[in-house]
C-alpha cells in the first residue's frame, strides 16, 4: 500500500479533532431531540383532525400530511430558513430573522410531522371499536379514553415504524448545516479546510454517524420488543 | 321456582317501588333502517330481565341504548327514576343532557360485551381498578382492595397479573365482569356474554352470571342460552322486529308460549 494511500485511510485524524467533532454531534442531537418532539405533537394532532368527523377538519389534517410528507426535506429546510421570515416580516412589516437552530427544527419537525401523523391515523384506526365503547361505558370522557386507552396501545403498535422514522429524520439532520447550524457535517467540513484531507474525515463521519445509529435502533429494539409483544395474542 | 330465584326473593329484603331500571318507549334508526320500534319495561331492583329473540331482532341495539352507547330516537332511559339522556329541570322542561353527564350517569351500569373488550396493554387487575381510579376517584389502595374482592368472585384472581392476550374467552369474560363489578354499578348489562366462546367455557361465565343473580344483582341479560334465561330470570322479553312480540315470566314464556312466532323460534332450540 503507498504512503500516499495509507496516510488518507488513516483515520487518526479523525480522533484528533474529536472535540469538536463532538460538539457537532450534540447539535445534531438536539436538532433532533426538537423536531421529534415537534413533529410527533403536531403529528398526533394532525392524525386526530384526519379522523375527526367534521369534514373541514379532516380536510386541514389531510392538507398538512400532503403537503409535508411530499416536501424534500432540503427545499423545506431552505424554505423556513430563508422564505418564511421574509413572508413573516412582510405581514408584521418588521425584519425577522430565524436562528438557524430554530429553522431545522421547525423544518425537520414539519417534514416528519406528517409521516408520524400517519403513523398515528393508521395506530388509532386499528384499535377496535370495542375497547372505546368499554371506556365509554364505564363512564370514562373522550380525552380520558385517549389518553388512558388508545395512546398507550397507539405506541405500542406503531413502535417499529416510528423507530424507522427516528432513524430517517436522525440522518436527516446532516443537512442542517447546510443553513450554517455547527452540527457534526458543518465541523468536520471546517476541519477539512483546514487540513486538506476529506477521505479520513468524511469517512470517520460516515463511521460515526453509522455506528450510533445502528447501536440505538438495536437497543431500543431490543428493549421495546418485549414491553410490545405482551399486549399481542 | 328455580334456587337462584327463590335466593334472590329472600335475599332482597328492600324493594322500592322506583325500578332500577325502565325503558320507555324507545325508537331506534339506523339511516333507514328501524331496529327498535317503541320498546318499554321495567327492570326491578333485584331482578333479572333475560331479552331473547332471533339474531337482527334488535336485542343488542337494545342493550347499547340503555346505557347510551346507541342514543335512542325517541323514548328514554331511567334510572332510579332519573332519565339518563336528559333532566328535568324544576318547572318540568326537558333538557337534554351533555356527554359529560351521560357519562356520569352511565357508570351506574355495568357492561359485560359479547367481545370481553379487555383493554390489552393492562393487566387484569389493571383493567379492573382503570374505571374506579381514574372515573370514580377512588383512591388506588381501596380500588386494588375491592378489584380483587371482585376477582375472587369470579374466581380470577390467580390470573390478576396476567394480560388479556394469555387468557382463555371463558377467563378474558370473567375478567370483564370483575371489571364492570368494580364499577359497584346499580345493575349490570350482558350482551350476548356467552356467544363468542366455545362451549366448554360457556359454563364458567354462565356459572358466575347465575352467582350474581343468586346475589341479588339487577341484571338485563341479552343470550341465546335459552336454559340459563329459563332457569334464572324474572321475566323473559321475546323481542321480535324491534317490538316485543311477547313477555312473561320464563314459565309461561317457555312452558306456553302464546304467540307463533316465539313458538317457531323455541323451536330451533329443542333440536
């Protein structure tokens, strides 16, 4: 093997500037730590209007799930960046500025808010009647019955689906810095300026991201499974 | 006299003259469909009205506008004299009531279901204290006391701790009547709470049914166990067609059944 070659492969560069590179890691994780808790509130809200019986709500929580599972996740991500502020200044006739944290979690909440709005609907209309009409009769209201009853069997169901959307929206935050957010991609392409070596950074980054991915969505298999299939006949 | 009965008559010592339950006039649709067309009687405190009649007589649409599952039409439901879906108010104008206090009101009865309808992310115990606790207000120590006094009645209190996935139909049933016992409703509504299980475990939920009858329970009992209905109830109701075709005590409803129609369908069941 050339030095040449042996050098790039050397991914002790990678460890050198590990603080850093860590700094931008919790960026990524608080990106997403946001836009999960955003995109499954409005997600379940948006899943509760597509089953509401009166029309026009049914119609909003279709719009929203269209709109935002369609969007790629960059364009929505440039757009709350750069379009929504202009737009929010132009009504309030004040300049706003968003901070570019703030853009990807709303961006990325928004996207996957509509994939777990689905998630939800198909969880909630699985759920058999049955089970609501014995709250009902005992007497139990309609967000008791939702909370107590079909949330706890909703999460439990849709569980591995909502595993893979983690999974999904987690390397979806790579794009953030693209809107200059300083997560892991956005240091390590600072580092690579610096040093001139892409091949060992842009490959520990791939390892990193990777290996973090692959260890959580094992564990946090392994540990739901079981709590899952209890409930199951 | 059957021994349930005879029990029952000794063991109820106070009898209002209010009924426990009355139903009248009740009218049900389904778009065009008319399921019930003017259904009243009485349930006595104490007594058990068995409601027989052949499959789409309308007998289970019946049990779910009791307690409002299926809001009747037209007609009412009392309580302890007290209409279920509206109040009258001190002048003596009706007002219909909100969900809110159907709700309240509805608790008094409990429910048994042709599908158990256990609540499958709880255990049995929890299915059982889930209503007192969070409906009831019933601070969790007593709500665990009394659950397993229930359990213990229908014999399922090995079983608190398992969930509903790893019972039989027969225990998953028993379970739920525990469930709907803990509610100490003022009676207690069985919708077909035998026909989806096979028949050798028929016999340990009728079994534990014909103990709450023994107890004094106020019972609405909608079954298809003809020898069960003849053996425990007060009064038989022959529902044919939305309408009470005929109604007796289960003497003369299955002893000398007046009208053909209750004749053709006993019929089907001496075979």
């Amino acid at each position: 093997m050339s030095d040449a070659l042996k050098q790039s492969l050397d991914l002790s560069i990678f460890l050198e500037y590990r603080a850093i590179l860590l700094q931008g890691l919790i960026f990524n994780a608080l990106v997403f730590l946001g836009a999960a808790a955003l995109a499954l509130s409005v997600g379940l809200c948006a899943a509760l209007m597509r089953i509401n019986r009166h029309r026009p709500m049914r119609l909003i929580g279709t719009i929203h799930v269209e709109l935002f599972r369609n969007a790629p996740d960059y364009i929505m991500l440039v757009w709350v960046h750069f379009v929504l502020p202009l737009l929010i200044g132009i009504v309030i006739r004040r300049r706003v500025e968003f901070h570019p944290f703030a853009s990807a979690v709303i961006a990325l909440g928004l996207v996957y808010s509509g994939y777990f709005a689905e998630a939800f609907r198909a969880g909630i209309q699985a759920i058999p009647q049955g089970n609501l009409d014995a709250g009902r009769a005992f007497g139990m209201s309609e967000r008791l019955i939702l909370r107590r009853i079909t949330l706890p069997q909703v999460v439990r169901r849709m569980l591995p689906e909502a595993l893979n959307l983690f999974v999904s929206m987690f390397k979806a935050t790579t794009i953030v810095s693209l809107i200059a957010v300083p997560d892991l991609m956005y240091n390590v392409s600072m580092v690579i300026q610096q040093e001139m070596r892409p091949l060992p950074l842009y490959t520990g980054a791939a390892l990193t991201y990777f290996l973090l991915i692959f260890l959580l969505s094992v564990g946090v298999r392994h540990f739901s499974e079981r709590w899952r299939r209890k409930i199951m006949a | 006299m059957s021994n349930a009965r005879a029990a029952r008559e000794s063991a109820t010592i106070y009898m209002s003259d209010v009924p426990s339950i009355r139903v009248a006039g009740i009218h049900k649709s389904f778009g065009p469909l008319e399921v019930l067309r003017g259904v009243s009687f009485d349930v006595p405190r104490g007594s058990v009205v068995s409601v027989i009649g052949a499959s789409g007589s309308g007998k289970s649409t019946l049990l779910r506008c009791v307690n409002y599952l299926e809001p009747p039409n037209a007609g009412e439901i009392y309580i302890e004299g007290e209409p279920l879906g509206a109040r009258i108010d001190a002048r003596g104008n009706r007002k219909a009531r909100s969900l809110t206090e159907i709700n309240a009101m509805r608790r008094e009865l409990g429910v048994v279901f042709q599908q158990f309808n256990l609540w499958p992310h709880m255990t049995v115990l929890g299915n059982v204290i889930e209503a007192p606790i969070r409906v009831r207000k019933m601070p969790r120590k007593d709500a665990i006391a009394y659950a397993e006094e229930c359990l213990r009645r229908v014999r399922m209190i090995e079983k608190a701790n398992e969930y509903p996935a790893r019972l039989s139909g027969g225990q998953q049933q028993r379970a739920a009547i525990a469930r709907a016992l803990a509610m100490r409703p003022k009676a207690m509504l069985f919708d077909e709470a035998t026909s989806s299980l096979d028949p050798e475990l028929t016999d340990e939920v009728l079994g534990v049914m014909r103990e709450l009858a023994t107890d004094g329970t106020t019972m609405i009992v909608v079954t298809h166990e003809m020898s069960f209905a003849r053996e425990v109830s007060d009064r038989v109701i022959f529902l044919h067609q939305g309408v009470i075709e005929e109604e007796g005590p289960p003497g003369e409803i299955f002893g000398a059944p007046k009208s053909d129609r209750l004749r053709q369908f006993l019929s089907k069941y001496r075979r």
